[in-house]
C-alpha cells in the first residue's frame, strides 16, 4: 500500500512539474505610477494613474476615484491598456523595463481626439 502512495505521489510531482505555468511578469510586477501626457487635440494636459501589475500580467488601477485602466503586460515588459476619466477614452501601448516604462496613447473626449505619450516609474 505504501509503495502504491508513494508511486502515485511521485507520478502527480512529475505530472505537476511538466504542466504550463502561466506566462509571468515578475519583473514588471508590482506598483507603478503611469502618467497619460497629453501632446495633440483637445484632452487635458494629464492624468497619473496608480497601477498594479500582477504576476500574471494584469494591470489595473489601485485608486478610489472615478478613472478606469486596464491593461495586460507580457514576459518581455510590451504593456497594452485602455484608460479613461469621464468622457475622456484612451488606448495606448508600449513597454516597461528597470523601473520604468514609456509609450504611445491614443484617444477622445466629448471635445475631439487626441493623443501623446505615456510615461511609468516603480
């Protein structure tokens, strides 16, 4: 019976160990503070966004008021995300690496587009 256990043990470590993990991105997991620059059209100069990368890649904003942001970050730091605050939408991507990160946004408000760049630090 013990030998039985300790087979059917080994067998599930092993399975376990060749199963897929989830792609992680341990490196850019954690806090950041994402900045939306306004450069072209009619939106507001800025928005500073709070966000937590998870290990898993998911991003999404940590604060209490009426923003939304969500995004995904691959193993290789390429971050992908839509923001928006009122009638302000915006879709931008681009890449964090060592701390920081940077990139392009596009998007609208109820004035016209605009668009401009994106800047990230820990």
């Amino acid at each position: 019976m013990m030998k039985r256990i300790f087979l059917l043990t080994a067998c599930l470590l092993s399975v376990t160990a060749l199963l897929p993990r989830p792609a992680l991105a341990d490196s850019n997991g954690g806090q950041w503070g994402v900045v939306l620059i306004a450069e072209s059209g009619s939106c507001d100069r800025g928005f500073r966004y709070p966000v937590l990368v998870t290990n898993t890649g998911a991003a999404s904003y940590q604060g209490d008021s009426d923003i939304t942001f969500t995004g995904t970050v691959s193993p290789d730091g390429a971050m992908k995300f839509t923001a928006g605050k009122g009638t302000m939408k915006a879709s931008g991507t681009g890449k964090l690496a060592d701390g920081k990160g940077a990139g392009r946004w596009s998007g609208k408000n109820a004035s016209g587009a605009c668009s401009g760049r994106w800047e990230a630090k820990r």
